[in-house]
C-alpha cells in the first residue's frame, strides 16, 4: 500500500485525463484506415470526422468510464448500479460530453437492453464467439484502481480476476473479454508501484498470463495472449487496431513500450487507424497514469469538454479507492 497517498492520488489524475485526452484525439478520425492516417497523421485535436463532433469531444469509452467511477465512489463494487448507470448515459445522455450518445458498440446497446427489460446485471453480456469486442476492457481501469486501493499492491489473483470477470461480464462475457480486462488490470496494479516502465509494464503482465496459463477455465486461450510477451519487439504491421479485444490489448501495450511519452504514446495509437478512440484511451490510460496529467499537452486539455469536473471527479475517486481500504 502506498506510504504516501499523493503519488496514487497523481496516478489516478493521469489515468483518467489521460484516458479521456487520448479518446477525445481519437474520436475524429474513427474508422478510417492506417494507410489514411499516413497520409493526414493526427498530431492535435481535431474536429468533425464520422460523428461530427467539436474538438475535444469524448466517446462511449470515457462516458462508460465515467459510470464505473461514479458508482464506485457512491457504491463500491455493485454490478448493477454499474449497469444502471450505463443505461441512464445510453437513454438519457448522461455522462456525455456534450448531452448527446454518438457512438455505442453492438454488444454494449444488446447487454444494456437486455438490463433494461428486467436481466440482472452479470446475466447481460454475451459470452459467444462472435462477441469479443473492447467494450468492456475500456472502461474496466477504475475497478483496477479501487482494487489496488482497497487491496494493496498485488498480482491478479482467483479474488482479484473474479470481480474483474464479473465486470466485464455485464456487457461482454466471452472468457477472452474477461482475461483482457484482467491482464490490463494486472498491469495497472504493478505500474502503481512506480520503478522502470517496461519492467512494471512487464511485471503485471507475465503473471497475469501465468494466472490464466494455469486456470482451467482459462488455460485453453492461454495461446491467443502468449505473444504479449514479446509484444515490445514487434512491428507495425504486425500491430491491428480493429475492435477485437486482444487486437486492443496488444495494441495499446505495444504503444505504451514504444514511445517515452504520454503525447508520443497516444499519438502513435491513433495513427494506427480503425478504432482510433477506444485503441488510443486504452494506451492513453497507461501513459497518463505513468507520466502524469502534467505531461499531457495544454493545447489538447483546453479544449477536452469537461476538463476540470473531470479532474475534479478523478480526485474523488482516488480518495474513494483509498478509503476502500479500510472498509
């Protein structure tokens, strides 16, 4: 646990303006191709793009995100407030940027529906082959901080990998779904503890992918996350950036053990090209939280909507995980 709770408070900040940062940079040139964004490389905020929106407008990542970290300020772990408040951001159009839901996965418009036709929250998410999207993995970073926080320093463990499963489980419960979340989760846990960026990044991954290697419910996918381990030494093209929830998970590793800064790291996820938004919140999360909100460009967080009642929320939770602690 943390001698000196500032360090997890500047953690959290990073994180959470980092990831909405990175989203916001996404956002405008969502969809389009890898060969495009070479051509035109995103380098500041834009606006426009397939949704049309100002600059500086976020996505479903961080309004989901921001779901996760008001119920667990106000509830702590409960699935089914999570799900209701997906549902009133999904309706309602709270927890938007702007007042308005612009963008929402297949799975994810599914799993709320089917809460709000009377299914319990961790019975909504579809656990087929044909639903292995991200959307559960990008919003899954502030149960990892409350975790940390009411646990300490720690590894994924049957515990630790059960919450996180069940989770994700609300929208996505495809087992590959649930070990992403759970190897990214792994990971936030060792980059709390500071040192040197590839061995934290590295220390919560290896053990994360040996938790799952020797779990029986697990050990059969164990193959598709194997080659993490070597995903610093990989190339471009080796690197997808489509929906697909390993292909995220990779993509947003291989950026954060690349680049040597928060506005190198995103900036690289977006001009990967295809889900610009949700691939470079993923990695904008790691970065953020290692480098600090600080290292994040002010030309980019002036224009970010809801710049101070974000940071102003994310000091909230980091006192929240805090005192998770000691309930």
């Amino acid at each position: 646990m943390y001698s000196d709770p500032k360090y997890f408070i500047k953690h959290i900040e990073g994180a959470v303006l980092g990831f909405a940062t990175a989203d916001a940079l996404g956002v405008p040139v969502e969809f389009t191709s890898r060969e495009v964004r070479q051509i035109d490389p995103v380098c500041e905020m834009r606006s426009g793009g397939a949704h049309g929106q100002p600059a500086g407008t976020w996505s479903d990542d961080t309004s989901m995100t921001l779901c996760m970290i008001h119920s667990i300020i106000e509830k702590g772990i409960d699935f089914e407030d999570q799900m209701s408040r997906f549902a009133d951001w999904m309706q309602n159009g709270n927890y938007t940027a702007r007042g308005n839901v612009f963008d929402i996965g297949g799975a994810t418009h599914r799993a709320i529906s089917k809460y709000l036709r009377g299914k319990p929250a961790l019975e909504c998410g579809d656990d087929s082959d044909n639903a292995c999207g991200n959307g559960s993995l990008m919003r899954i970073m502030p149960l990892a901080f409350y975790l940390e926080g009411k646990y300490g320093n720690l590894h994924l463990d049957d515990c630790t990998a059960e919450i996180i499963h069940k989770a994700s489980d609300c929208t996505h419960a495809n087992r590959r779904c649930e070990m992403a979340c759970g190897i990214y989760c792994s990971i936030i846990f060792q980059m709390c503890s500071g040192g040197y960026l590839p061995n934290a990044v590295m220390g919560g991954l290896i053990p994360a992918l040996f938790f799952y290697r020797d779990h029986p419910d697990y050990k059969d996918l164990y193959g598709e996350f194997e080659t993490l381990q070597t995903i610093a030494s990989w190339t471009e093209e080796n690197i997808k950036s489509g929906g697909y929830v390993i292909d995220t998970l990779r993509a947003a590793i291989w950026c954060v053990l690349t680049t040597k800064s928060y506005a190198e790291c995103v900036i690289k996820a977006v001009n990967l090209g295809r889900d610009t938004d949700t691939t470079a919140a993923v990695a904008g999360a790691l970065a953020g939280m290692w480098y600090g909100a600080e290292s994040i460009p002010v030309d980019w967080t002036e224009v970010l909507a809801k710049h101070d009642e974000i940071r102003a929320l994310s000091r909230r939770f980091a006192y929240a995980c805090l005192n998770a602690r000691s309930e």
